[in-house]
C-alpha cells in the first residue's frame, strides 16, 4: 500500500514540474523564429523593397515588398510561426503571379526583425506594417487583402477586425490557441495555463467584409474541424476552399484549384 501511495506520489510530483515547465516556458513551444535570411525574393527574380516599420512601442520590423508588374491590388501576408519570411518566396511568387504586390513582414523577434515575439506584440507590428501601406505608400484600404496563414490568420484576423480592408483569407487557421494548445496537450491544463488567447473565433464573426476560409483535412497541426467553425462563424460574402496536404504547404499541394480560387477571390474584392 504504501509503496502505491509513494508511486502515485511521485507521478503527482513530476506532472507538477511538467505543468510549471509548461507554464515557464510556453513561448517556446508557439513562437519557432529563425533569424537566418537566406535568400531574397531578387533569387527567384521578383522585384522588391526591403521595408523596416516602426512600431508603437518602439520595435524595428524588417519586410518586403514585392511588386507585381501589373498590380491589381496589395496583398498584406502574415506568415506561420515557423522560420521567417525568407522561408515564403514560393508562396509570394505565387501571388505576384496572380498580379498582386506583396508585403510581407517578420514579426517582432523573426528574421532581422527586433524584439521578442507575444501576442499584442505582433498585433502591434501587424498595425506598424498596415500603416506602412496606407499612409507612407497611400494605397488606400479597398486596394489591400490581408492574408494570414496559420497563426498569421490570427494576427490578420485581428487587424481585419480593427481596420478595413478589401478581404481577408485565413489559411489553416485556428479557433483559438487554447483550443490549439487542448488539441495538442490534452493531457495538460492548456486552457488554464495559457497567457496569450490568439482567439480567432471570437472576432470572426464581428468582420464585415468578405472571407475566404482555407483548410485541409490532411492538416496534421491544426484540426480541420476549427477551419470548418471559423467559416460558420463568419458572415456572408464568405468563401470556402478545401485545400490538400498537411499543415503549411496545403497552397502547393493543391496546385492550380488554389491559384484559380485565389484569383477569383481577388477579382470578387479587388
């Protein structure tokens, strides 16, 4: 018996140090930034501007923007939270292709970019780069589409909510991080451990403007079923598009049905 007890007792003893290392040290479990720029858009022979943004609180943000030789409108992109925006030209050159420029920047912390990545932060940088384009460039609001993959859907769905814009498309994006975080740690207490809430759902259906909502059943990161609740919450006009393969590259495994979605999408708003 009392050899039960002592064993229970030290199982109770080591998931408290897991929790409290979870708690610890949860930044390093959503932000994975790469410092490393190594290439340019120039490699895969697009045009470009290296962009650095000032942010409110005083962070110096690096990007690109990319141009397209007969632009019909702007792209805003907010990456993953994996490497930085060197790791993107494919999907960038996709986009010019659709005759779109691009901006495309590294959050706090990514890439060249300063500081130390946490949810207002990126808010804050997403704001920095939005008024890059509407204010230093004067593009003006129904030129822009924000475009958020993953937890980039998050940063635009936020700065959706806060500005207008032309339209908005979250790719593989999740509900909340909570729901992300008891999705992949269902035997922790994510939802009490969690500081920051990236809560998508909760804002999606307060936009006012058109939606585009892309997800595979294959993504082995964020269920397909929170891509499913994210479009059920949003308001017409909105758009479905049911991508294939995993998490991340459901826009190249899907090849050319995502490029036709994508450029209808841009002719509906644009």
């Amino acid at each position: 018996m009392k050899g039960m007890i002592g064993f229970f007792g030290t199982v109770a003893v080591l998931y408290a140090v897991v929790v409290v290392l979870a708690w610890l040290f949860q930044d390093r479990m959503i932000y994975f930034p790469d410092h490393s720029i190594y290439q340019t858009p120039a490699d895969d022979g697009m045009e470009y501007e290296d962009v650095w943004l000032e942010t409110e609180d005083g962070e110096e943000i690096h990007g690109w923007f990319v141009k397209a030789e007969q632009p019909r409108g702007t792209l805003l992109f907010f990456h993953g939270n994996a490497g930085n925006i060197a790791d993107r030209l494919s999907s960038i050159e996709q986009f010019i292709e659709l005759n779109m420029n691009v901006l495309i920047i590294d959050y706090r912390g990514y890439g060249q970019s300063s500081g130390t990545p946490h949810e207002d932060g990126l808010y804050k940088d997403a704001r920095a780069a939005w008024n890059y384009l509407t204010q230093e460039r004067e593009i003006p609001f129904f030129d822009i589409v924000i475009f958020g993959r993953s937890l980039g859907g998050a940063v635009a769905a936020r700065l959706a909510y806060e500005e207008r814009a032309a339209g908005l498309i979250l790719e593989s994006t999740f509900t909340s991080l909570k729901a992300m975080g008891a999705s992949a740690y269902p035997w922790l207490p994510v939802r009490w451990l969690l500081r920051e809430e990236y809560d998508t759902l909760s804002l999606i259906e307060h936009l006012d403007l058109p939606i585009m909502i892309a997800h595979s059943p294959e993504d082995e990161i964020v269920p397909y079923r929170q891509g499913e609740q994210l479009y059920n919450a949003a308001d017409q006009p909105k758009e479905w598009l049911e991508m294939h393969g995993g998490h991340g590259f459901g826009w190249m495994a899907t090849g050319q049905h995502y490029l036709n979605r994508m450029d209808e999408f841009f002719t509906l708003v644009l």
